[in-house]
C-alpha cells in the first residue's frame, strides 16, 4: 500500500518540515531533543535587507559565560534577503539534535556581507557595531523534553534593524523576537513477543503515515508526531501476527506511551 509521508506541521500558521520516519532502539527515549532555528521578518520600506548569517549557536547555561555555547551543526549559511521571508514566510537557518535541558540564549554569528536596498535602487553597505562582534544574542529561556521536535521561529523586523546614521549611512541593529514552541511529538511502547519485530506505521485521517520498527527487546519510539488522533499499525512478515490501535491521541509536546502491545500468536 502506497502511503504520503507526513510533515509536521503548526506554528502561527507556518509550515515546517522535518525527519518524517523515526525509530529509537529504546522506549525509554533517547535523552536529545529536535531543534529547529526558523526565520520570518516583518515588512521594511525597502527593497532588500541583505543579512549574512554564518553560524547558529545555543547557550545551556544561564550565564554570560562562554562556557556552554553550543554551534548547530546542520547550518544554512549565507546571505539572506529578510523581506524574502515577509507574511508568514520563513526559512530553515539551522537545525540539531540536542540533549534535553534548558536553552537560555541563541546566538546568531554575522558576516560582513550585509547591505539595504533602497526603493531607488541604490545599494548601501550596512555596518554592524562594534559590540555584535561576538554575535547577536538573544534570551530564550526554553525547556527542551526529550524526544520532542522544537522550532524557535526568529522575527526579524527589517524596518527597525536598519538605522540611519545621518551621513547617507546605515547600521544593523538587529531587532528580533523569539517565538518558541514544542511542533510535534511521539509514540513509544513495546511489543510482545519481542521476536516478531514488527514494522509500524502511525497513520493519521489524511492517511499520512510515519514510520518504524521495534527493536530486538520490542520497544519502539516514534518521533516527530504532530499533534492529532492516529491509527497504529503492528506489520509482521505474512500479517499472521498484524494488529492494529485506534484513536491514538498525541500532544505537541509529550510522548504518547501505548505500553506493551500483545501481538496475535
């Protein structure tokens, strides 16, 4: 049976896309959690605001400290016009898996690469000051559970992160918000007898369906389940020991536990 994959989905009315089949060899969870650093602007009076981003950090610790910054290793550096990402849309800076715990701060490392377009025409450099040398911090304050995929969505208002300086010049000083939040899920358990090895599908009323299997102990995890009501399938080879649960609920921000599963003998 051919099936679509699902995307999570649900942030302020954004889409985002992530990892659609997953399996953890250990119910228990994996002890890491899914991050993803998004970003959307609001609409500036200008043509282009052109913003060179190298480098995406997090900080675990509520400290100034450079001790506990954290670079996320799946970055999409570069040079990012931020009215491109005006009404609702947003683009994917960077993404990790990261243990569980609390993030007190994101860092965004700049280049120098960055310029205005005016509704003229006319292209000027912008400066950075001095001070975001080390990068443009920004508090967050979040808690990260296990297992649960994150997006820290950063709103970026063009109009006021551009400052004139008077001479025909203009500045960045970034101004942005923070918008966290837990976007998916999942479903953990274990199946009995654990020889079977089930594969699993979780099916939801659109018939999207993600993906895995149990383990040889016969625990399973699935993650990255948007919040929704879900159909679990058991499937073994020849179907003799199938089995199949209805009305899974699942939250945005926890793991549905189904426990131990008996498969038909």
């Amino acid at each position: 049976m051919k099936r679509k994959l699902i995307i999570p989905f649900l942030l302020s009315g954004l889409i985002f896309g992530f990892s659609s089949c997953d399996s953890d060899t250990d119910s228990e969870g994996s002890g890491t959690s899914q991050l993803q650093v998004r970003m959307t602007d609001a609409p500036g009076d200008y043509e282009e605001v052109n913003v060179e981003i190298e480098s995406v950090q997090v900080h675990t610790e509520d400290t100034d400290s450079e001790e506990g910054w954290i670079t996320l290793d799946e970055i999409n550096p570069g040079i990012y016009n931020l009215l491109d990402f005006a009404n609702g849309r947003d683009t994917l800076l960077a993404s990790s898996e990261l243990p569980a715990g609390t993030i007190s701060q994101i860092r965004l490392i700049l280049g120098d690469d960055n310029s205005v377009k005016l509704k003229s025409g006319e292209v000027i450099d912008l400066k950075t000051p001095s001070g975001q040398t080390s990068g443009v911090k920004l508090s967050v304050n979040a808690k990260l559970e296990s297992d649960v995929t994150y997006v820290m969505l950063l709103d970026f208002d063009a109009a006021k992160s551009v400052v004139a300086k008077g001479n025909g010049g203009y500045n960045l000083k970034p101004v942005i918000r923070v918008i966290s939040q837990a976007v998916a899920g999942g479903i953990k358990g274990a199946v009995t007898p654990a020889e079977y090895k089930p594969g699993i599908y979780v099916i939801s009323a659109a018939n999207d369906t993600l993906g895995g299997y149990a383990n040889d102990e016969g625990n399973f995890l699935i993650k990255g389940v948007p919040a929704g009501t879900y159909s679990v399938q058991f499937f073994t080879e020849g179907a003799a020991h199938d089995t199949t649960i209805t009305n899974v609920v699942v939250s945005q921000d926890a793991i549905k536990d189904l426990g131990t599963i008996e498969l038909p003998e």
